[in-house]
C-alpha cells in the first residue's frame, strides 16, 4: 500500500509543459491589455499637475493685478510674484509676503513661461519636450488638452 501511496504522488508532482505554456500565454494577454493603460497614468498626472499649477499661478497673478493695478510685465516673470520688481512699473501695493512661495516648475522640470502682452497674460508649459513646437499647455487651452 505504501508504494502505491509513493507512485501517485510522482505522478502529481509537477506541472505538464503544456500548463506552464497557457499560463505564460495568459500572463502575456494580460500584460498586453494591462501595462499600456498602467503606462499612461504617470502622463495624465503630469498632465493635471500642469493645470492646477497654472490655476494657482494665475489667481496669484490675479491677486497681484488687484492689490496694484496691473500684471507684471514680461520682463518681470513670475519672479514678480515671489520677490517684490524693483524695475519698472513697479507695484505700490505689493503684498509683503508675496503672492507665491517660489515660482513651481512644471513636471518635467522646466519653468513656467509667463507673457504679457497689453494685459493679455499667458502663462504656460512647453510640455513632455520642453521646447516650443505647438505642444504648449496654457492657461488658453489647458480645458482643452485631456491627458
């Protein structure tokens, strides 16, 4: 009785060659469904990081307008936020604290750009490739762009 106990379980010790195929073959459908939509999350966090940086920079600016009249010009940036211009126009009622704590950076690390043109304020990120070439996500699209 004991050896018959002992030969069925060598017969059942082990996984077929066949078993071990479906089962790889299952892992790998389910790795080609699965990882490009795990993949692309970090992108549509940058994507949402980006917009709400530009939200909080633009009530920042929106304060400074109140509290003094104008936006800061292009050549004062958003430094103009953190650190009191001394260039010209210069605030009269600039917040002692600021209005920012520090300028952010956008996700892939660059600054924000910041233009102002006749009060027309546009501020922005060139995106994943850091460089201008229609990719920019703005303060004028950034309901458009979905991430």
């Amino acid at each position: 009785m004991k050896i018959i106990q002992s030969k069925r379980y060598v017969a059942m010790r082990g996984f077929t060659l066949i078993e071990v195929m479906v089962v790889v073959v299952i892992l790998g459908i389910l790795a080609a469904i699965i990882v490009p939509k795990i993949m692309s999350r970090p992108e549509q966090a940058r994507m949402v990081k980006v917009k709400q940086d530009i939200l909080a920079v633009q009530s920042a600016l929106d304060l400074y307008k109140l509290d003094n009249s104008f936006y800061p010009s292009t050549d004062q940036g958003l430094r103009a936020l953190v650190v009191k211009p001394t260039t010209s126009p210069v605030p009269r009622n600039w917040k002692s604290d600021g209005y920012l704590r520090e300028i952010p950076l956008d996700p892939w690390g660059e600054p924000y750009q910041y233009l102002n043109d006749n009060e027309q304020i546009r501020i922005f990120s060139y995106g994943p490739k850091g460089k201008e070439g229609g990719a920019e996500i703005g303060n004028w699209n950034a309901d458009e762009s979905s991430g």
